[in-house]
C-alpha cells in the first residue's frame, strides 16, 4: 500500500504526471462545453464532404491536381482550425477567466506544464481526427495513399505546435470567452479561403498564390499536400518548414511577452 502510494505521488510530481493530470481535469471540463465539442467534433468530419463536391467542380488536371489530393489536406486543415486552434482558443480564455490558471500558477506546476497541460486534450483530438480524416479520405473518397508521408506527418505535427501557440496568443488579446471566439474567426477565415483549402494554390494566380503561401495554415496544406502527391521538392518541403517554423517561434515570442494569466478588469 505505501510503495503504491508513493510511486502515485511520484508520477504526479513530475512534469509528465502533473500535465496528465492536469490533462484529464481539462477534458473532463471540455465534456461540460457542449458548443465548443461539438465544434471540434463534427464540423471538421462533415466539412470533407462539402469540400469534395467543391473540388468536383474545378479544373484540378491541369494543375496537376486530383480531388483526393484537395480534399485530404483541407480536411486536416479544417481539424487543425477547429478541434486545435479554434477550441484552444476558447479554453485558455475560459480557465482565465474563471481564475484556474491563476490557482494553478500557485502550485507546482510551471507555466509551460499549464500551457502544455491545457492543450493535451484539444491536441489529441486533432490528432486522431487527423488520422479518421485522412483514412476516411482514402476509403471513401478514393483520395488514394501518400507517396510522401514523412512530409505529411511533419506538416501535421508542425501544425499542432503552431495552432496551440496562436491559441494562446489569440485568448490572451481577447477579454472574455465570447471575444476570444470572435477574435479566432479572422484567422480562421482567412485560412480556409487563402491557405489552399477551398482553392489550391495552384489554381490561383500567381501573385495572389505567393501571398497566401505566407498564411499560417499554409505551409502545413502544402506539406501534407506534398506528402499525398510526391510532386514537392526538397527546396519547397525546407520552405514551407522554415515559414511554420518561423510562425510558431513568432507566436512563441508573443507568448512569453503578453499573454495574460489573470482576467482583465
């Protein structure tokens, strides 16, 4: 009985124990949100099909495109926006908002661990919506295999650590937790109709393609994209990882310079 207990206390001391159990508290609270589950749920699985209907009507040939090719990476870009960026977003201006972040602060836990902690459950949803989405897109939208998975593994994994810090970033502008869902819609916006999810890269013109290759989402639909049609070259590949690289140090910055622990009064 004593070595079980303090093999526990053990586990929850150290940084792993404390995020997991910091983890499970906060997907027990996200259970309690039924807008914002149901957000990160749904709406990425159902937006697929609307997009594969959209992707119906252009002309992808030409562009050296297929539908599936189309329909794989914006149906991980949608996941990412709502279950990842999206839902972040809304729990850590909750938490701070109703002085968990505040408490937590108090204890053993640094101010990573929170931020890591918080983001456990929004970021495995993603993940695992990510792997249904791609293995849906190939059974039932003859999307067919990647030629390159390691490109789209590193574009989704890319993704997850941006998205989280532009969901901190985004809360910590926001004053209360319906702000922070109003001021997460520009992004989102702005990534479905510019970062290649609705409308290819390949398929917009030129100086409006370079323009949006600068998104944040955009480097992780080309990568994946990449990964699926094998057509992506070592330079474009190192491109597209410096542009997520460098958003996700930028986010990281803003971070640790402003984000906000306690409520704004």
């Amino acid at each position: 009985m004593s070595t079980a207990t303090v093999s526990g206390t053990t586990a929850v001391t150290t940084p792993a124990g404390r995020m997991r159990a910091l983890a499970r508290a906060e997907l027990t609270l996200l259970g309690r949100s039924k807008g914002t589950l149901f957000a990160a749920l749904f709406v990425p699985l159902v937006m697929p099909f609307s997009l594969h209907q959209a992707a119906g009507g252009m002309d992808l040939k030409e562009a050296g495109l297929s539908v599936g090719s189309v329909v794989v990476p914006g149906a991980i870009g949608f996941s990412l926006l709502f279950a990842v960026y999206s839902a972040l977003t809304s729990v850590y201006a909750a938490r701070r908002e109703e002085l968990v972040l505040k408490r937590l602060r108090t204890g053993e836990l640094r101010d990573p661990e929170i931020l890591a902690g918080a983001a456990l459950p929004s970021v495995s949803i993603g993940i695992a919506q990510c792997l249904v989405l791609a293995a849906g897109c190939v059974a039932l939208l003859d999307a067919g295999a990647p030629d390159a998975p390691h490109l789209a593994v590193i574009g989704v994994l890319l993704g997850l650590v941006m998205f989280s810090a532009l969901a901190a970033v985004t809360a910590s502008l926001s004053r209360s937790v319906e702000s922070a869902q109003v001021m997460a819609m520009p992004l989102s916006f702005a990534s479905m109709f510019g970062s290649g999810l609705f409308v290819p890269f390949e398929v917009m013109p030129d100086k409006l393609a370079s323009v949006c290759e600068l998104l944040p989402l955009s480097p992780v639909i080309e990568l994946v994209r990449g990964g699926w049609t094998g057509n992506l070259s070592a330079s474009q590949a190192l491109g597209a990882v410096a542009t997520a690289v460098a958003w996700t140090l930028v986010s990281v910055f803003a971070l640790r310079r402003w984000f906000r622990w306690e409520p704004r009064r």
